[in-house]
C-alpha cells in the first residue's frame, strides 16, 4: 500500500492507495474534520458509527470500513477508520445550507 496525503481546502486528508484493488482509501476522521468543521471530528464519527450500527442491527456500521495504519499526529502508525471515496458523501438537496450529510 502506498501513502500519500491528500489537501481538501487547506487541510490535510491522509490516504492510501492499495494497488492489488486498485482502490483510495481515505481517513473518515480526517473526512469529517474537514467537512463538518466539527471541534471533535473523533467524536463526531463515534457518534455516526454508532448510529449506522444500531440502523445495521450489528456492530459493525458498515462492510466496506477497514482499519489501515496511517501516521497519527503524533508521529505513530495507528490503525484507522477509512473508507473508499465513492461511499464517503451524500449531498442534502432540501437542506439549503451548504453542509454536507456523511453517510455510509
């Protein structure tokens, strides 16, 4: 796999590219963190997990979540939450604010 980060308005989004699937994989933290402009993107995605679980009748909120190692701020290999770009957004079209709803 191969890392590489990602800039969405400035902001750094951390991914990576597994080239046997030829698939991006981007961080859902760093996703929200710029998206939502929330002030604890990690609590933000906690509560949305949560959510798609109990809505899934499982633990796990959603099949094509995968946990990869990706450098924290702190410097250290983490495991993290990412998903593949095309399963990240959903526009709200009766929503006139330009907010973005993240589903899965």
């Amino acid at each position: 796999m191969k890392v590489s980060p990602a800039s969405f308005d400035g902001q750094s989004i951390r991914r990576v590219f597994d080239e046997a699937s030829e698939t991006w994989w981007f961080s859902v933290i760093d996703v929200v963190q710029v998206l939502t402009e929330s002030k604890s993107a990690k609590r933000y995605w906690s509560d949305l997990k949560r959510k798609l679980a109990q809505e899934a009748g499982s633990g796990q909120p959603y099949e094509e979540i995968v946990q990869l190692k990706l450098t924290a701020t702190d410097g250290k290999q983490r495991e993290t939450d990412c998903i593949k770009a095309a399963r990240l957004l959903r526009h709200r079209p009766v929503d006139p604010s330009p907010k973005v709803e993240l589903t899965l």
